[in-house]
C-alpha cells in the first residue's frame, strides 16, 4: 500500500506542476524567482565560508539562523495562498489520522525553493563554525534539526491561524505584506549603518542570547563542538530538538480541532443580548447628521477595505520612518515631520474612487452643492481625526529626538498648514481627476487611468506645497531675521488658521463642481 507521506509528496509536486501549466508568465515568474533565490542562498553559502576562522563568525551565522526561522515563521501570516497544501481543511473529508498527516505535510514541507535555500544558508552557518571531526558531524544533524524546526514552526503557525487565513483579514494582511518588507528594510538598513560604525562586535550579545533560542541553538551547537565543550553543544542541540517536538505536538493538535471543529463562520452569528449595534460604538462619538454619517463611513472603510486600509497604514508608517529614522542618525531636521502631514494628506486625493461602484449611493444624496458639500467636509472630518493628533505625535517625537524644542511650535504651524492645504487640494483634485482603484491585484490604478493618477496626486501636491509658501516664507523670515527668533511661536497659530482657512476655501470651491460632475465621476471609479 502506498504511505500517506509519498502520497501528499507526490500531491505537492502535482500542484506545482498544475501550476505551472496555467501559463507561460507563471512559469517565467517561477523560473526567475527560483533562479535569483537560488542564486542568493549559494552567494550567502559562499559569504558564510569565507567567515571561517573569523573571529566574529559566531556573531554572523548564529543570527542568521534566528531570522531564517522568523521569516519562517511570519510567512504563512503574510502569503497564505502561497502554498494550498497550508490549508489542512482541505483534506477534512478523509479519514486521516493526525500523526500520520503531520509526518506526510512535514515531508511535503520540504519540497520547494524555499526549503531548498534555507537548506543552503544553514549549511552555511553551521560550516563556518565547524573546525573538526566532531564538529563537521554535528553540522549534519544540527542543520536537519534546523530546517525542520523552520518548517513545523512555519506548519504550525499556519494551523493555528487557518480560519484568519482563509478570511478578509487574512487577505488584508497579505495586502499589507509590502509594508513590512518595506519596514523590515529600513530595520536591516539602520542595523547595517549600525555594524558599519561599530563592527560585528555589536552582535555578540545578540549572539549569546540566541545561542540558547531555538532553532539558532542548534547552529551554535557546531561552534561549541569545534571548541570542545560537547556537553554544551549536546544541551544546544537538544533544546532545538525539545523545540520541534514540541512544535509538531501543538501542530497535530491543532489539526485535530480543524479537521473535528465545525467552521465558526459558518454557523449564524448571534447579536449578543440582542442589541442594536449599529448606535454603539464609533457612532455615538461622532457628530449628527449626515456629517456623522459620512464620517463614521469613511472610518470604516480606513478599518475595513484592504486598499484603503493599506494605503493608510503605509502613509502612517513611512510617515514615521523618514524623520525619526533622520533624526535617530542625526541627520535629520525638526521640520522632515511634515513630511507625515503630507503622505497623510494625500489620503484626501481620490475620495469617490474608495466608493467603487457603489459611489452611486452617494451620488442619489447629493442634488446641490450643499449636499456636497457635507459629504466633502464629512470625509475631511474624518481624515483630520486621525491625521491631526498623528502629525502632531511624530512633530513632537522628531522633536525629542533631536533636543530641539524651541522649533516645535514652528514646526506644529508648518505641519498643520500643509494638511490644511492638501485637504483643500485634495477635495477638488477628488471632484476633478477621479479614478477607480481595482478590488482585486495589487493595482492601486485602473488600466487606462494611470495619467489621472499622477496628476491628481502629483498636481495637488505641488499645489499645496505653493498653497503654503506664505507660512515658508513667514518661517524663513523669522528664522534669518533678527530678533526673529522671539517671534516663532507666533508661526503655530497663524499656521493653524492658515490650514483651517485653506481647508473651507478648498472644500467650498470643490462642492459646486462635485454636485455638477456626478456622473463622470461615478463612470470614472466604477472602472476597477
């Protein structure tokens, strides 16, 4: 009788293939993809033998084993469909056993490039400590302990989170997947400017802590085997062993509630002690009217669409990043912490194309310029709640930062005009130039849309950034005059009424041709 494990083995390879075959592109994007990660693991592999006999070997291949299994680890989170064998439901018709479906998905696991380049940079890890007989000897079972480690930690964490994988949230967070790559480069490039200042000393504590952590203690195990403390390197290695048995133990009973468990989403929600919860929550905080309505609307599509909900994250965290990470390098300036009042205020450009086709609704409330009004200033209402406290919060961080609390009120001003101004050209660049965002893809532009894209975004920034030339130059002169210095504080509230100002100009002006353009704008965001 044919095992289980060769069977799903054996599936794994017929689902790459089917794959495959779909069309000529995926097949290039796999061969590619498989080529440059191929290519990486075996110059990592050459980079980690060249560091035999370094002294700082230890700090480098001890780590990096450590970040193999965390990336391991978030994989599943992040890319849920890149695998269908992760989803065990599939397989909860037949009659499988627990254990038996762990050791066959185990062995499953094991096929792909990304254990084939995992395999290669712990091989790399382990033979830059290893300098004998023993060592080398321990290098084989520690990197098998490693990769399987790596594995179940990756099986198990996509066990106990199928039901959000396979739901909205779960395509929301492979949405935002680009972020945290884009925010995990920034990390590995502050630590790089880090290490370059002060060398691979700085890792040596990292080093030592992870040495006991699994699966990096089984990497360390080499080095304590090449120094000849084989007592230690047994403990090493048996913690990464006590750590996949105890991985596989939470994995199988995992799978036993998936495949016995009825779906939770399938069963009726019930409205817990039978209230009303449309009035709760969010609502009851916000204003009446039809501006509530817009504004609690407009939240909720921040908290609940995927690109809307991505393209706020990723303002609020680039927004962040660019002065503080300037100014933890000390190069920065208090005033990059504008740069957060403009990346959130582009959020203000392109407001019907959220809406999709549904804009429709919207269009049947407005019949004057004053409907559109409220519907305008209902979704700045909704921008400013979360865009002022935020810009003033990273003002001030930057502000800390850099111990220079006498440019913090001029700052605040400038911060706050600019969002002002990208509010107002926001609103008319949304009545103007817009363009339906797609559902589905990672397009943020329909075909054919893309010139719309630009000059709505790129055109109202630089409008904006004309908008506040006044309060620049006001900055400016009170910082190059003399006596100027006595007079900054004077730039927060004028930089206050100035955006309050540019914000109700913006928005009255935008209102008429809004009610006039319901059409072509309904017909220009129904596209995606």
């Amino acid at each position: 009788m044919t095992s289980l494990t060769s069977t799903v083995v054996r599936l794994k390879l017929s689902l790459l293939r089917g794959g495959l075959r779909q069309s000529a592109g995926r097949r290039a994007a796999f061969l590619a993809s498989a080529v440059v990660a191929l290519l990486f693991a075996v110059l990592q592999l050459l980079g980690l033998l060249a560091l035999r006999g370094h002294a700082h070997a230890e700090t480098v291949a001890v780590p990096g084993a450590a970040v193999l299994a965390l990336g391991w680890a978030v994989m599943p989170l992040f890319f849920p469909s890149g695998d269908e064998t992760l989803d065990p439901t599939r397989l909860v018709l037949l009659p499988l056993q627990p254990r038996p479906l762990v050791r066959a998905l185990l062995a499953a696991s094991l096929v792909g490039i990304g254990p084939l380049y995992t395999l290669l940079v712990l091989a790399g890890c382990a033979l830059a400590l290893a300098h004998s007989g023993a060592a080398y000897a321990f290098s084989v079972v520690a990197v098998a302990v490693a990769l399987l480690v790596c594995v179940a930690l990756a099986r198990a964490v996509a066990a106990a989170n199928v039901r959000l994988l396979t739901s909205r949230k779960g395509r929301d967070l492979a949405v935002l997947s680009g972020l945290f790559v884009a925010l995990g480069m920034q990390v590995v490039n502050f630590g790089a400017g880090q290490l370059g200042s002060g060398g691979l000393g700085r890792l040596q504590p990292a080093a030592d802590v992870l040495s006991w952590v699994p699966p990096a203690s089984a990497v360390a195990a080499v080095r304590a085997a090449s120094e000849g403390s084989y007592g230690i390197a047994v403990a090493r290695l048996a913690v990464s062993v006590a750590a996949l048995a105890g991985l596989l133990v939470v994995w199988a009973r995992n799978l036993t509630r998936l495949m016995t468990s009825p779906d939770a989403s399938t069963l009726q929600a019930a409205v817990a002690g039978g209230r009303d919860r449309s009035s709760a929550g969010l609502g009851r905080l916000l204003p009446g009217g039809r501006t509530g309505t817009v504004m609690e609307r407009t939240l909720r599509y921040v908290w609940r669409d995927p690109k809307t909900k991505a393209a706020w994250v990723t303002s609020l965290a680039i927004g962040v990043i660019v002065p503080v990470y300037n100014a933890v390098q000390g190069t920065g300036t208090p005033y990059f912490a504008c740069f957060a009042a403009g990346m959130l205020g582009i959020q203000m450009y392109n407001q019907f194309g959220q809406d999709t086709s549904a804009f429709w609704m919207v269009a049947l409330t407005i019949s004057s310029p004053r409907d559109a009004y409220t519907e305008l200033r209902g979704r700045a209402l909704a921008l400013l709640v979360i865009t002022l406290p935020y810009a003033a919060l990273v003002t001030v961080l930057t502000t800390a930062l850099l111990d220079d609390w006498d440019r913090l009120p001029e700052v605040l001003g400038l911060s706050f005009a600019l969002l002002g101004a990208m509010l107002a050209t926001g609103a008319w660049a949304s009545a103007s130039f817009p363009y339906s965002i797609p559902q589905e893809g990672h397009k943020n532009v329909a075909p054919g849309q893309a010139g719309l894209a630009w000059i709505s975004i790129f055109g109202g920034m630089i409008a904006a950034a004309l908008l506040c030339s006044p309060v620049i130059a006001a900055t400016i002169w009170l910082n190059v005059s003399a006596g100027g210095d006595a007079w900054t504080w004077v730039l927060l509230p004028v930089g206050v009424a100035y955006g309050a100002t540019l914000t109700y100009l913006g928005l009255r002006l935008a209102a008429p041709r809004t009610a006039a353009r319901l059409p072509e704008i309904l017909a220009a965001v129904s596209k995606g």
